[in-house]
C-alpha cells in the first residue's frame, strides 16, 4: 500500500517510539522530524496547529493529522489492516484494548513521579518518603502486569504478540531500567527476554533508550 507518512517527535519519548515500533511492525515507511525536548519546540504555532496539546507525536498523512500517541498507533494498524494485532472482533479486540487503555491511564500515571525524580533529577523537589511512595505506586502496578503474565505465560493479552505488547513492552524496559528497588517479578523477566527477540524491541527500547 502506497501510503505518505510523516511523524514529529523525538525519539527520545517513549510515546513517540510506540508509533515508529509499530511502524517496523507494519513494515511502513516513513519521514521524522525531531520535535520536543532540545529541538524544534512544540509550542509553537507551527506544532500548536497541528497539536493544540503541545506534545509529540503528531502523525501526518494522506488523510490528516492525528494526535496522542495509542490512537496513532490504532489507525496505523487498521489502515494496515493488521488484525494479528489488532483484531477486528469486538471480544478479542476488547482483550487487547483493555491493556492498552491500562497502559495509557493508569501504567503511565504511576510512573510519572517515580521516574521524574529518580531519572530526570527530581526536577519537582520530592523528598525521600515521596519518592519512595511513587517507586511502591509503580511496583504495584507492575504487580498486575505480573500477575497477567503468569496466566498467559507469552504476552500481554494472551498466547500471540498485539499491540499490547508494544505499548507495554516499553513501559516495562522504563521499569526495568530505572534505577529502583524492584520486585523479583519472573514472568515480567521472561517476558521482557521474549520481547528482546523482536527488531523493533531491540531499536526503540534495548538501544539506549528509557
């Protein structure tokens, strides 16, 4: 499929590597331009009408302009018409979607404390018991997605890789990869060195990112 894409953002963001990980899943061809953090600024006017939200990434193609970030990466797969990740039947979608909202609401919420202070310098002054409060918030949560995994014994939503996988996927190497007190928690282990196997993880999470 002939397609034109374009995408703005850094590849510093992680919600900006969700879309070029799905991109290399989808086998799509693509422009980037670096917008954000140390490069062309997203408030703008410029950015602002293209994303009144001031944040990375922006999709544009033949059909518009799309913002945030797990919608981009919905559209691509069903413009693609990629259904092993995103089937079209209301239940098994549901099943994938449910974690993919869950990344969205409530994974990103609990790590944002968490990872501002103990990655990006604690630029909002939090005190220890502050920061030792968020690291547990974030645990917690990643209980769950332990618990999930240990039923499923592969991936996020069951037996075949989805979207799911990769919105989750690098939100589990930011975890990982933080420096925190972590639990032992086995099936995330085994599912973060499943993932490792996969090209897209390997250049949008292993190589140098967070």
């Amino acid at each position: 499929m002939g397609h034109s894409l374009k995408i703005l953002g850094r590849t510093s963001s992680i919600n900006v590597r969700k879309v070029l990980w799905t991109c290399q899943e989808l086998g799509i061809d693509y422009v980037r331009e670096d917008w954000g953090i140390g490069f062309k600024p997203t408030q703008s006017p410029e950015f602002l009408a293209l994303n009144p939200n001031a944040q990375v990434p922006v999709l544009i193609d033949d059909h518009g302009v799309l913002w945030e970030s797990n919608t981009i990466c919905r559209y691509l797969i069903g413009l693609y018409q990629r259904t092993d990740l995103l089937p079209v039947e209301p239940a098994p979608r549901a099943r994938i979607e449910q974690w993919v909202d869950w990344q969205a609401v409530e994974l990103n919420r609990a790590w944002g404390d968490a990872f501002t202070a103990l990655v990006r310098n604690n630029p909002d002054g939090l005190d220890a018991a502050q920061i030792a409060a968020a690291v547990h918030r974030w645990n917690d949560k990643m209980g769950l997605l332990e618990q999930q995994l240990a039923k499923t014994c592969a991936y996020v939503a069951g037996d075949e890789f989805t979207l799911a996988d990769i919105l989750i996927g690098l939100s589990v190497h930011r975890w990982q990869n933080t420096p925190m007190a972590r639990p032992p928690y086995p099936a995330i282990a085994a599912y973060y060195q499943r993932l490792s196997q996969r090209p897209g993880f390997k250049t949008f999470a292993l190589d140098g990112h967070n």
